[in-house]
C-alpha cells in the first residue's frame, strides 16, 4: 500500500509540473524584439496609449455641445382628485371679499411630443473644438515620453545582463584555469617540487572564484526578473538574451555633428504641445465675454378626458414654438478677468519651462557627448590592460610550472587578470550606457 501510495503521488507530482511547464513560455529576445514587447505589454505603455482613446472620447463629448440636443416626452395624469381653485364670490353675484371653490379640468390628461435645442454661438464651445487636435496631440506626445524611458531602461538592463554573462563565461574561464593551476600544484607538491602551502593558496583562490560566481548568478537572476517585469512579462516565463555585446556596439556614429533641433526631443515636442492648450485657455475665457446664442424648439399634443378613451378618437390640441435665446454676461463680480490673467500666468510659465529645458538640453548633450568620448577611451586602455594581465600570468604561469617562480607571484598575476577583466567589461557596459544617454539627449532613441 505504502509502494502504491507514493507511486500515485508521484504521477500526480510529475503531472502538477508538466502543467505548470505547459503555462511556460520561453522567449529568445534580441534586444530590439525586448523593446517591441514592451511596447506592448508594459502597464504604463498600455495606460499611456489607452489615454488616447479616452481623449477622443472626450473629444465627442466636447463636440456634442456643438450639435443639436433631441428629446421626446409621452405623459399621462389620473387626477384621483381634481384640483379645486377660488374664484371671487362677487362675480357670481355674492359678497366682496367671499371666494367660491371650484374645479377646473378632466380626470384624464396625457401629453406627447418633441423638442430641439441647438447652441449657435458660444465663445468657450468655438475654442474647445478648436483644441480637440492639440489635446489628442499632448497625450500622444506624453505616450511617446512613456516608450522613450521604458526604452532606455530596457537597453540599460539588456546591457547589464549581457555583460554580466560575458563576465560569467570570464570567471568560468578563470575558474577552469585555477582549476588546472591546482591540479598542477598537487601534482609538484606530490612530487615534492612545492609545498602544500602553495596547494592551499591556489585552492582558496579556486574557493573564492566559485563565491563571486555565485553572487553573480544570483544577480543575474534578479536582473532577469526585474527586466521580465519592465517588458509586462510573466516571471514564470523564461528570458533568453540573444545579443552580445562587444565593442562593435560602440560607433562614432553618434558623435556625429548635425545641426540639433530641440524639436526632436519628445519633451520639448511635449511642453509646447502643452503651451498651445494654454493658449487656447486664453482665448476661452476671452471669449466667454462674447454673448451666447441658442435656439430652440418644441412641437406637443395634449389632451383632456373625463374618461380613458385615449385611443377612441377625440381632440388633441397641438401647441408648437420656436425660441432664440441670446444670453450677454454683464458683470460676474471679475471672475472672467481673474481667469484670464491666471490663464495667462500659467502660458508665461510653461514658456518658462520651455527656455529651461532647452538649457537644459544643452548641457545634456554635452555632458553625454564627454561621457562617452571619455567611455569609449577607458574601454581601449581596459582592453590594453587585460591583455597585458594575460601575458604576465601565462609567463608567471609558466614560470611556476619550471620551478622558478612562487606562488605568490602566480597568484598576484591570477589577481590582477581577474581585475583587468572586470574593469575592462565595467568599462565596456559604461560606454554603451553613455552611448544610450547620449541617443537620448539627442532625440535618437
């Protein structure tokens, strides 16, 4: 029974995880293929893009004021107690100041028909159409904004991640380097041409390598989950990172001296699409000193019955019109006035901003431009250094291996290679995150 229990637990195991499998997914993702999910997927993208659709619902309520307004009305009234009025007493012949009560009407009334409403001319109306175009402008512009930093955040990781695995394969190398260095080292102090001291020091190298490994594969997990979530992709899916960067990522392409337009950076296309709306809120209130024009019509039928024989024929009485209203503001206690000059803070401040970003601008391109200039350099000198690193440990290494050198000389070079290396993909991912900085002062990106 025991053997038939855990037999059973086992295929229900086995069949729980072939499950969850089959809801894994796993992608191989360039990084272009990383920013095209994203641009899908991501919360704050989809948010952004459903804001548009909400501004053009706005838009038609916005433009239904300028339509006409259509209603229909059907009543009927029992009155289950006919209303009673006074009539003076004196016109029937009775005494001043007496009153005699009377009622007026049928039992039965019903009521049907139809009225239009049709706003000609209102100044805050006329500006508000006019705006629609602006107002879906600044929320595309703002979903723009919201793609560029998911973007450049998604390059930044997919980079770190790619260099944290080159560094992974580094430190496997060195790992299988020390490795053999050891298995050298036991085999002289066998044959009694080292000390195990030397077996010792190699081994906590060996020891110490394996530490950092872990640590970086745990790292790299955690980058992986962090840029799953920045796509909208689900952490239980698998992530593949398929480009691998070297310095062929590093062009001068970007240094390329054109003349710059600030109208390629989506903030600055963003401000002033926000500086249009402002005006256009100037103009409103301006012209909401201007009269206001509406027309409107209506077209009924009623009738009365002492019975309910509605549907039996007899008289309707039809009653129809047709009204112009104009309605000219006069005084509001300077509230139109307080409006306008507010309105006409907030476009002087938006100005503002808009000279701000555009130093602002400046001084990003040109921080970027160094910092990558100066990037690119250090990651030549890395370069050199590591190769340098490379040959002082094979010649230490095979100085050891003759019996003239000393550990401490073979492990000062294994030392220094490790750190050569480290810089030289340190620098590496700084210059291509300069790089990414520097297309994105631009308006590249």
């Amino acid at each position: 029974m025991k053997k038939l229990f855990f037999l059973i637990l086992g295929f229900t195991l086995a069949g729980l995880a072939q499950a969850q499998d089959a809801n894994k997914a796993t992608h191989a993702f360039s990084l272009d293929q990383c920013v095209e999910y994203a641009q899908r997927n991501n919360v704050q993208v989809k948010n952004a893009l459903l804001a548009i659709d909400g501004q053009l619902q706005t838009n038609r309520e916005i433009a239904a004021a300028a339509l006409p307004t259509i209603n229909t009305s059907l009543s009927g009234t029992d009155y289950t107690k006919i209303p009673t009025s006074l009539l003076p007493g004196q016109i029937f012949g009775g005494a001043a100041g007496t009153f005699i009560p009377v009622q007026f009407g049928t039992k039965y009334n019903a009521n049907y028909g139809a009225s239009i409403q049709q706003l000609l001319f209102d100044g805050q109306v006329f500006i508000a159409l006019q705006a629609r175009a602006t107002s879906v402008e600044m929320v595309r512009k703002n979903a723009a904004l919201t793609q560029e930093a998911i973007k450049a955040n998604i390059y930044k990781i997919y980079y770190q991640l790619s260099a944290s695995k080159t560094q992974l394969n580094i430190l496997d190398a060195n790992i299988n380097r020390i490795a053999a260095l050891a298995h050298d080292a036991a085999i002289m102090y066998k044959n009694g041409f080292a000390e195990k001291l030397d077996v010792d020091k190699v081994s906590v190298q060996l020891n110490n390598l394996e530490t950092e490994k872990l640590k970086a594969n745990n790292s790299v997990a955690i980058g992986y989950m962090g840029l799953k979530m920045l796509m909208g992709m689900p952490v239980k899916d698998s992530l593949i990172l398929t480009d691998v960067i070297n310095e062929n990522n590093l062009t001068n392409e970007v240094l390329t001296e054109n003349e710059f337009q600030y109208n390629v950076r989506k903030d600055f296309q963003y401000l002033n699409t926000v500086k249009k709306l402002n005006e256009y809120n100037v103009k409103r209130y301006q012209l909401s000193n201007l009269p206001t024009i509406a027309m409107s019509g209506s077209y009924s039928k009623n009738a009365q019955r002492s019975k309910f024989d509605f549907f039996e024929g007899g008289n309707w009485f039809t009653t129809s019109l047709i009204s112009l209203n104009v309605s000219l503001p006069i005084f509001n206690g300077f509230a139109t006035d307080a409006r306008i000059k507010r309105t006409k803070i907030e476009l002087k401040q938006t100005e503002n901003q808009i000279e701000s970003l555009k130093n602002s601008i400046d001084n990003e391109i040109n921080q970027a431009k160094l910092n990558y200039m100066s990037s690119v350099a250090t990651v030549q000198f890395q370069k050199k250094n590591m190769t340098l690193a490379e040959n002082v440990y094979q010649q230490t290494k095979k100085k050891f291996e003759a019996g003239t050198g000393s550990n401490t000389e073979i492990s000062a070079a294994q030392a220094d290679l490790v750190s050569a290396q480290n810089n030289y993909m340190n620098a590496l991912y700084s210059a291509l995150i300069a790089k990414v900085d520097l297309l994105k002062a631009t308006g590249k990106l």
